[in-house]
C-alpha cells in the first residue's frame, strides 16, 4: 500500500498545488513512484474545480515542473486513507488538527517548513495569492527547501513498512 500524503493551504490553488507538484517531482526522482501518493487539497471550497493560479503555473513551469491540479477542499473522512497532512502555515495546522476524528489523525498534520533544517521560527509558507509575482517565486523556493527533508522522512516511513 503507498503512502499518502496530501498538501493544504487555503484555497488550493497557490501554494497546496505547488508543494503537490515539487514533491511529485521528488518522488519521481527518487524513483518511488507507486511507493508515496501525493495529492492537495485546501481547507476552503471557494476554488473548488478551479485549477491552480494562473502565477502558480508560471512559476511552475519556469522551474521545470508540471501540474494537473483541479482545486478541492480536504475532508476529515481523508484521514483514515492519508500517512500524513502537510498544513502551508499555522492558521491551515489548527484548523487541520480541529477537523482530525482523532487524536492519532491530528498526529498526522505537520507544518511544510519543519522539514527544512534551515527555516528559523517562522514556519508558514506566506500566501502570495494578493501579493505580485515574486510572492509566489519566493513560495516556491520555501517549498522546494523543504521538500528535500520532507522526502527523507517519507522514505524512512516507506522502508519502515518495507522492513
């Protein structure tokens, strides 16, 4: 059985699809396709059906990733099929852990930035979505140094079922 992870922001249109997409990426490099799902979602249905934002893609794609996203809003029935819920910032880890069915699944949601060693205090993903262009290339590279450790954490779950 793979396992799942699922990024949430607020909308799922800016920074949930991004993590989604660098993560993938990840995965793919480590050659663990089919081992880790990964999927988005956002803790609001204002998008729901959208696909990502139009700067979202942009940067996305001057990066070298892709993305296939159609915005949905997380459900607390998903926790029983997820490993783990990656919350973008603070505000998206208490409402995630407020709609967790139980303890052990509010145990499943951790902040994207804890992943990266070099992050300090602050551990929210700023939204970009009012802000210009540079808001969502500084997204960007907030996820994609966190991703490398959120990876390593994965792979030690995975081999852990493995073993």
């Amino acid at each position: 059985m793979p396992y799942r992870v699922c990024f949430v922001c607020t909308g799922n249109i800016c920074r949930s699809p991004m993590a989604e997409s660098v993560f993938r990426a990840r995965v793919g490099e480590a050659g663990l396709d089919g081992l880790i799902e990964v999927d988005s979602a956002g803790t609001g249905g204002w998008h729901e059906g959208d696909g990502a934002d139009p700067r979202t893609i942009a940067v996305l794609e001057a990066n070298g990733y892709t993305s296939d996203h159609t915005a949905r809003q997380f459900q607390a029935s998903w926790f029983s099929r997820l490993d783990l819920v990656i919350a973008l910032d603070s505000g998206h880890l208490r409402a995630l852990r407020r709609l967790a069915p139980t303890p052990a699944d509010a145990e499943k949601v951790r902040l994207l930035r804890s992943y990266d060693p070099a992050a300090g205090a602050d551990l929210d993903v700023p939204d970009p979505y009012y802000g210009r262009m540079d808001g969502f290339e500084e997204c960007l590279e907030m996820v994609e140094a966190a991703s490398d450790g959120l990876l390593a954490a994965t792979l030690e779950h995975v081999e852990g079922r493995a073993a």
